[in-house]
C-alpha cells in the first residue's frame, strides 16, 4: 500500500469543508460513540452524484476528531487514477484505489478503511429511490469485512441526493457506449443540477442545492468469527443482509416527515446552529 497521507493537510481541509458544510448543509455528524478501537470497515451509502457531499462531511468529522486509528477511503479509479493534481490531492486526503489487496493492506496496517460499495450506481439513484440503500449486489466488502476480521460500521446519511435531482440513472445508455468497460462508469445519469439545468453524463461539477445533510454512525456489526467464511457465499450474504437492513431502517426513520432539501428542523433552528458551528 503506497500511503500519501499527510495528517496536516488533511486536518486543515477537514476544517474548511466542516465550516462550509456547516454554511450550506447545515451538516450534522451524529453517533461518533459507536465507532470502535483500531480497525474497522466503514460501509456507507454514496449520494450527490460526483459531487458526494455526505462523504466529504463524514470523513472531515473523522478527522477532526483526530481520533487514534487513522482512516482510509477507497476512491475510484477516476480520482485515484486520474489527473495527477487531482490524484496527489486525494491521496493526501487518506485516499487509496479501490482495490481489495488495497484495502486488505491497509486494514492490516491498523488502519478503518471507509467503503461505499455501491459506487456510482449508489450515488446517481434516480431522486425516487434517494432514501434507498443500493450496493448493485456487490459482496466484496462483506468478504472483506471477514477475511480481515474487522467490525463494520454502517455509516448512513439523508440529504446529500436532494442536492441534485437525478431524472434516469442512464445505465442501459452506459453498457451501450462501453462505459462501463472503458471508464469502469456504470451509469450515465439525466439529472437536473446548477448551473448546468438538465445535463446528460456525468457533469465536471455542480453548484449543489443547500439540502440540510444528516449523518449517522450505526453501532458496528461483527462478521462471522471464522475468516476462511469469506469464501462461503451464504454467509457473506448474510452479512451483507443484516448491514443493509440496519442502513435501510436508519435512513427510513431519519427520512420520515423529511421535507426535501428543508429537512425536519425548522429554519430558525438551522440557522442558529451554522452560526455555532461557523463560529466554532
């Protein structure tokens, strides 16, 4: 595992996106206590579209709780493997390649390392199912979570995809460019988003909607005891039932009397709290 992570650089970051996060979203990062000691897997839903807003707001709230086990997030090969000021970005930022000797590696080196394993089927969801947790079936990080013998942390949010509306998530229109060959991109969304108005793809940016953003870290759920069951189907989809149903009844109670973009709390309450917080 090649490390780049520079803590400095980070924690000042991470300072910057709590302070606009606070002005924009409102952001709030609750659960903090249920995070273990020493190494575990962050398996989150990915909202927002390129943009990831609930991912940036939950790995600068890491940080800055400079707490003792360093975290790592797997990022796509678009940022891991892409341009190069975009990639020593990242990687200065705790960013490795989505690969799982990677992840493996750095789980091994004592470090959490935060997963999304929905990808961009997950963070383009058409705005019907935004409060659906979407993984497209994929089981790696469940194998993973067992063969490495490290809890895993559901970490969940609401928000984050209303500050885009994503019409179609184009995946059909994906296969059939090759995109998802060439580009490893399985989706080619139609979304409504500033300043763009209706766009076709995955656009380079977008001014996001000032959606107030929730963040909840659920109590770790422990793999089978056994590693060589990561090689056992049944039981890595067993763990991967029993995260998505506790992700999924989360985000269904945080959703509930949500108004789009507004959230629950009255206005007068979010504006009191970005005073707070900008001020912090």
């Amino acid at each position: 595992m090649t490390d780049a992570f520079d803590p400095v650089f980070t924690l000042r970051v991470a300072r910057w996106i709590r302070r606009a996060s606070a002005l924009w979203f409102d952001a709030r990062v609750d659960g903090m206590e249920h995070l273990p000691d020493g190494p575990f897997l962050g398996v989150g839903t990915h909202n927002g579209g390129v943009l990831m807003p609930d991912m940036w707001i939950w790995l600068a709230r890491y940080h800055e709780a400079r707490r003792a086990t360093p975290i790592r997030a797997l990022a796509h090969d678009m940022l891991a493997r892409g341009p190069a000021p975009i990639a020593r970005f990242v990687a200065r930022l705790g960013a490795i390649r989505a690969d799982p000797g990677e992840a493996e590696r750095a789980l091994a080196a004592g470090c959490a390392v935060q997963v999304y394993p929905g990808g961009d089927f997950d963070a383009e969801k058409p705005w019907s199912r935004r409060n659906q947790v979407c993984f497209a079936g994929r089981l790696g990080w469940a194998r993973l979570a067992i063969r490495s013998q490290v809890p895993v942390v559901p970490v969940v949010s609401v928000g984050a995809h209303e500050t885009m509306i994503v019409l179609w998530d184009g995946a059909p229109l994906a296969r059939l460019l090759g995109l998802d060959r060439s580009r490893r991109l399985q989706v080619f969304p139609l979304l409504l988003a500033l300043p763009w108005g209706v766009f076709l793809g995955v656009p380079p940016f977008y001014l996001p909607l000032p959606a107030h953003i929730e963040i909840r870290v659920l109590p770790p759920i422990a793999p089978p005891a056994d590693p060589a069951l990561a090689d056992d189907p049944r039981a890595v989809k067993e763990l991967d039932a029993r995260v998505r149903a506790a992700m999924q009844a989360a985000i269904d109670g945080m959703a509930r009397d949500r108004l789009p973009i507004l959230g629950r709390r009255a206005i007068v309450e979010r504006l009191r709290r970005r005073h707070v917080e900008v001020h912090r």
